[in-house]
C-alpha cells in the first residue's frame, strides 16, 4: 500500500548534489574501473574512442538556475583521479575536452553529507491542505522514475475516485527497442544497409533501435543528409530526425541532448556550421538567428577558466 508522506515545511527540504562527467583522450581500452572515495565514488569507462570520466557528489548551495560546471569542480574529479590511480603522468586540466554536469534533488537528512543522502522520493497530496489537485514530488532519480510515475498516478487515481487499472509499464518496451538480440540486429541490418558505412548503420542501430530505417530513408531521400560528422558514424539526417521527432527547436539541443555530436567536445567549425544550416533550414531562422544558436553552443564547449 503506498503510504504518503506528512508534509512539514519545518522539517524537509530539497538539496542538491552536483554530478560533473568529464570527456579526456583515451586512457583505457576496454574495461572500466570504479572506486570508492571519502566523498563518495567515480569511474572511468572507455567512450567512443574516448574516456568518460565520474560522477562527483558534492553539495550545491546556490541558485539552480545559475548553475554551471566550474574550474574547481574538474579539478577536484582530476585530483581525486590522479591520488587514487597513483598516475605517473596525470590527466591534466589542458586534456580535458569536454564537461558537463548537474543538480540531483535529494531529501534532506540532517547531518548527513549529500554522498550518503537517501535517493528515495516522497509523494506529497496537498488536499488536506486546501490544495485540491495539487500533488508534488521531493527527491527521486532517473533509475526509479517508472516506479515513483505509477505511484503518483495513484495518487492521483484515489483522488479522483478512479479504479486503477493495473499497471503495465515495468513489462513494455520503449519505441524503437523491441529488438530481442541487438547484436543479430546490428548484423542483420548492416546487410539490409549495405549502400551505407557499417559505422553509421552501427550507430544509428545502437542509438535509435528500430527507428533506424526512418534516418537512412532522410539520407536516401536527400543524398546531403547522409554525410558522416564523426568517426562513430553520426549523419546530418539526425537533426531533421530531431527537430521532426524529437521536439528539438535549438542547436544546443540538437548537439548536446538529441545527438552525439556534441557531446565529446567540440566536432569543429565546419561540423557546427553544416549542423546549424540544415536546423535553420528546417526551423525556419533567419541569419541572425542562426548565429545566436551558434554563439551559444560555442560558449557551452568552453571550459571554465
């Protein structure tokens, strides 16, 4: 039975933790290594050629709204790398290519650091506080936001006076992953596809699933949209794909949120450029435009000084 939490403004608030990701030349090849630190734990995993670097959990006193990934947050994952590896030639600040970060919402727990802060969510109705319809979360993360949206709608189902039906989700595949052996996939689909590179039909496979085909056909419809960006693959039919399927309206969330193309660094002007052209085409900018989504994203690839 879902039991809901008592709400007293004295007693709870929300903190917030930040997380920082940090892209660096390779280092490893092929496993992955994870340690525990005094403030919590990070790991180091090969990434598309690359090294992924994390997660920090350190607490964030400021306004959300204001937050960026610092210089002293990389510096302090670099050093916390460095102590913990014993490295005999240390990554350095200059070789970090790219950072990105965010803010976890935890409960608060007196006394505790935001490392060993539960993780749980609680579900708060405001109707017994005169406050009909209004139903809040506190905490939560996303590897439990399935579970925590079904509780919430019975929540709201009891409210209502609706009969829940039962739940359905934790068994349903999301769109495009309905692929029982995804390495007979890749192989079946690189035969089906062989007009374009393995690298690309591997990628768009991997990261699109089923949906894979609907990309090759904006290549094959205009033979522009199947130019290669990257050394994974990536192709300039994914930014049509993400402005007419995925909601995208800007270049920072076609680079950073919709695509890889961005998201190890900065690919190059002429990458950005041939990117910006075809979202300005497809979202109707102007010149001016343009350039503002341009000059945003080149201040998101640089790294604080």
């Amino acid at each position: 039975m879902l039991k809901l939490a008592e709400k007293d403004d004295s007693l709870e608030k929300i903190r917030r933790s930040e997380g920082i990701h940090l892209i660096v030349k390779k280092l490893i090849k092929t496993h992955g290594v994870g340690t525990m630190t005094k403030t919590g734990h990070f790991f180091l995993i090969p990434w598309r050629g690359h090294s992924l670097i994390g997660t920090t959990d350190k607490e964030y006193p400021g306004d959300p709204d204001g937050y960026h990934v610092s210089r002293q947050s990389i510096q302090e994952l670099l050093d916390t790398v460095n102590r913990d590896f014993g490295n005999n030639d240390p990554i350095r600040y200059e070789d970090v290519l790219f950072a990105y970060g965010g803010l976890r919402p935890l409960l608060d727990a007196k006394g505790q650091d935001v490392h060993t802060t539960t993780r749980k969510y609680e579900i708060f109705d405001h109707g017994d506080e005169g406050l009909n319809g209004l139903i809040t979360v506190e905490g939560g993360k996303y590897t439990t936001s399935r579970n925590l949206a079904r509780n919430v709608l019975k929540v709201a189902e009891k409210r209502l006076g609706i009969k829940p039906g039962k739940c359905k989700t934790a068994g349903q595949r999301l769109m495009g992953c309905e692929i029982k052996d995804i390495e007979r996939f890749i192989e079946s689909i690189k035969q089906q596809n062989s007009d374009f590179k393995n690298t690309t039909v591997e990628y768009l496979g991997r990261n699109y699933g089923t949906e894979y085909d609907k990309l090759l056909k904006l290549a094959r419809q205009d033979t522009k949209l199947s130019e290669i960006l990257n050394d994974d693959g990536e192709i300039l039919a994914q930014v049509v794909y993400a402005i007419e399927n995925e909601m995208a309206i800007t270049l920072k969330d076609i680079l950073f949120r919709r695509t890889g193309i961005g998201t190890l660094g900065n690919p190059g002007e002429k990458v950005v450029a041939k990117v910006a052209d075809i979202a300005a085409q497809a979202l109707g900018w102007n010149d001016d435009r343009k350039r503002s989504e341009i000059f945003e994203v080149e201040k998101a690839f640089r790294l604080p000084e």
